[in-house]
C-alpha cells in the first residue's frame, strides 16, 4: 500500500513538472485539473518513476514550447 501511495505521489510531481512545462488554456480550474489529473492517471499510470522521467525527457525534447 505504501509502494501505491509512492507511486501516485511521484506521478502527481511529474504531472505538475509537466503543468509548468506545458501550458494549458483551461489551467486553474480545480475542476479540469481532477478530471485531467485523473485521465493520464488512468493511461500513464502503469508507468515506473523511471519511465515517468523517460516520457518526461521525450516530451521535452519532441514539443515545441
């Protein structure tokens, strides 16, 4: 159980990583953020720390800013 809780932590921390490094237009609305929170949860979260910081530096290095 304290593995799980790890886990969504870190996610969370990349996830607001990736906040900063990609704006969104409907950022701020605590509403949006549960949802879009909750949905790359769902399609990320299978992923280790490790290849959380992979898909972290693959994004940096494919999207334009």
């Amino acid at each position: 159980m304290a593995k799980e809780i790890a886990h969504k932590r870190h996610f969370l921390t990349v996830f607001r990583r990736w906040e900063a490094l990609f704006k969104r237009a409907d950022r701020g609305d605590p509403e949006a953020d549960k949802w879009f929170i909750a949905e790359y949860y769902k399609s990320l979260g299978h992923l280790s720390e490790y290849g959380l910081e992979r898909l972290t530096d693959e994004l940096k290095a494919r999207c334009t800013f």
